[in-house]
C-alpha cells in the first residue's frame, strides 16, 4: 500500500477484516464462569462472611456499586429528595469494574480527568493522564464515604429477585442472602464487563496447570499487586490469551517475571504508548487545565 488511494487493495483489505470480524462471531466462543468452571468468577480479595437476612425497607435500592451505581446514588444525595439509599452487590467494596480488575498494568486508557467521576465535588485530581486501578478504586471508595453510600450497602450480596408489589406500592428486592428488602424506587447499574469471559476451548475445564482470568488477578499464586513485582512467576512458563487492552497492560508485567512468555492472539489489536504523566496547570493540551479553576472538569469535558 502507498500514500496513492488508488493502488489499496480494497478488496483484499475487505476480505481482511471480513476474516477477522468471523473469527469474534462465529463457532464456538465464551463459557460462563459457572458449573465446574465457578472459581474462575470467585472473589479473591473478600472475606467471607455471615449476617443474618434483611427484610427493612428503603427509599432506593441500586443494583451495582460500579461508576454507575455510585453515581445514581451520589446525585440521589445532592438532590436531598430520598433519606436512604441501598446499593447491593456482590464485591466486597464499591468500584464495580475497578473491584473486581486489579491486574498489574491496570490503568483507564481514556483521560482520567474525563473519565472519573465527580472529581471537583471531591476537591481532587488524577495524579496521571491514564490513573492506575489502584487510584481509581480508591476514588470509588472515596466517592462512597463523602456521599455516605457505606451506611445501609448490602456488599458481597447479590440480587436474585425484584417484584413490584401493587398492594405496597414498592419494589421487593430478594438476594443470595435472603434478604427481602423493600424500595420505592430500584435503580439497575449492574454493567456488564465485570463477569469473566471465558475461553470456550477444549481441556479448559481439565487444565491441571494453575490458572485464572485477569478479572480476578491471584496475587496469592503471582506474588506482587497491581504495581507488579511477580515474584511468585519465577521460574514459570505462563501463557496469556488475548492481547486486548487487558493483554496489553499485563503482558510487560508477566515478561518481566516469568521465565518464559507464551502471548496467544487471535485479532491484533493496534496499541500506542500511553504516555501518562502527572497533569500540570495546562496539561498535557492547552484545553485540559486540570485542577486549574472551579469548573475544570466541565471546561476539560
Ligand atoms: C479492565 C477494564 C478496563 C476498563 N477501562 C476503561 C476505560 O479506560 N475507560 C472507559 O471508559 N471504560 C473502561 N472500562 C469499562 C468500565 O466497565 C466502565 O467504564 C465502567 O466502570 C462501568 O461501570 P458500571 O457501574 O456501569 O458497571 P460495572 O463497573 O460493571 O459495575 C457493575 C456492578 O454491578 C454488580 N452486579 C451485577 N449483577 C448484580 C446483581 N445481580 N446484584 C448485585 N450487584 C450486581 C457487579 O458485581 C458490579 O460490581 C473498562 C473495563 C474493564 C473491565
């Protein structure tokens, strides 16, 4: 191909990605984290714990403690229009996808000073141009405290049920805990990137090697944390499948640490340097003045 439209191979470019979008939507692709394959979708960063059912009632109750749900229940607050507010979710604490993902490498690849939430009502800046998980999932937690959305949160619980009830005039939000819980208003914020997608491949369920999805990173088995440092990869031979935004945080991290790197990609992905760097009065653009004046997040928006 040269800089000449005229001599692209349009045909040959088509068929191309014609051969790479059938390999993403045909034959066989995922498998649900469930069944013998449950422990891939296990929380290991939680405690297990017991309570007894709950069966009070609310004025909302948010379904997902991710971005979303802390946001439904953040502006819920500023409006002064409800008293309590119920999130439920199985994490053990708020964040959503920022709980759940702790991979080494993890960082938000779009502006983090467009992409967090709420960082003016929090009088705060990212410390860089593509926040760590780390500092993500501290802002979520943060976001829960000055909102007092920890107050009446029903975490490590999952809702299995909502019923509108016409007698009550309210919502019944039924949960893996027994609980029966009433709510005027439900407020769904259960996103959907935060299920493991696993692999259908043949032996993945007689796999005798170790293995995990990056969604739920075992810093027991690798050693380190989000930061890095594997030390427990020493001397291993570790595959990795997939070289998409995950595959392409984690795959320096695990290079660094094992002894030998198997990267499996099915679609190339096209990638840059992140080029992250702590924001300045001006940034790294003149239009992204961050933490510069009352209104920044709106102006950078
Ligand atoms: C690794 C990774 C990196 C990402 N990076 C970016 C990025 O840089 N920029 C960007 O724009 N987006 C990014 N995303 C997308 C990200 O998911 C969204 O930006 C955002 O965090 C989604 O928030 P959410 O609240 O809608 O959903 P989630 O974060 O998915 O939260 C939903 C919550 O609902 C809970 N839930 C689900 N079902 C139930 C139930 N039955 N009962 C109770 N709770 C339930 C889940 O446990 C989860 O905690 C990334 C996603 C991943 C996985």
């Amino acid at each position: 191909m040269t800089e000449d439209d005229s001599t692209v191979d349009l045909a040959a470019v088509r068929e191309k990605y014609r051969a790479e979008r059938d390999k993403r939507t045909t034959g066989r692709r995922y498998r649900p984290a469930r069944g013998d394959l449950a422990r891939y979708a296990a929380d290991p960063h939680a405690e297990p714990f017991e309570r007894a059912p709950l069966t009070d009632t609310v004025d909302v109750a948010i379904v997902g403690g991710g971005i979303g749900g802390l946001l439904a229940g953040a502006r819920l607050r500023e409006s002064g229009a409800v008293e309590t507010i119920r999130i439920f979710d199985p994490a053990a604490d708020v964040g959503g996808t920022w709980y759940w993902n702790r991979f080494p490498g993890l960082r938000c690849d779009v502006e983090s000073y467009i992409y967090m939430p709420l960082l003016e009502e929090l009088g705060t800046v990212p410390t860089e141009k593509y926040a760590t998980g780390a500092e993500i999932s501290a802002h979520c937690q943060a976001i829960a405290r000055e909102y007092d959305l920890y107050r009446d949160a029903c975490l490590q619980t999952t809702v299995t049920g909502i019923a509108w009830d016409d007698s009550a005039g309210c919502w019944t939000i039924a949960t893996d805990r027994g609980d029966r819980v009433r709510a005027r208003f439900v407020c769904l914020a259960i996103g959907s990137l935060h299920r493991p997608k696993l692999p259908d491949l043949p032996g993945i369920d007689t796999f005798r090697g170790h293995s995990f999805h990056t969604s739920r990173w075992d810093f027991a088995y690798t050693g380190g944390d989000s930061s890095g440092g594997l030390v427990g990869l020493r001397g291993k031979r570790v595959a990795v499948i997939g070289t998409g935004a995950t595959g392409v945080q984690v795959i320096p991290h695990l290079a660094d640490w094992a002894e030998h790197l198997y990267v499996f990609q099915r679609t190339p992905p096209r990638s840059a340097p992140a080029a992250t760097a702590p924001p300045t009065r001006t940034g790294p653009r003149a239009w992204n003045p961050a933490g510069s004046s009352a209104g920044w997040t709106t102006s950078t928006c």
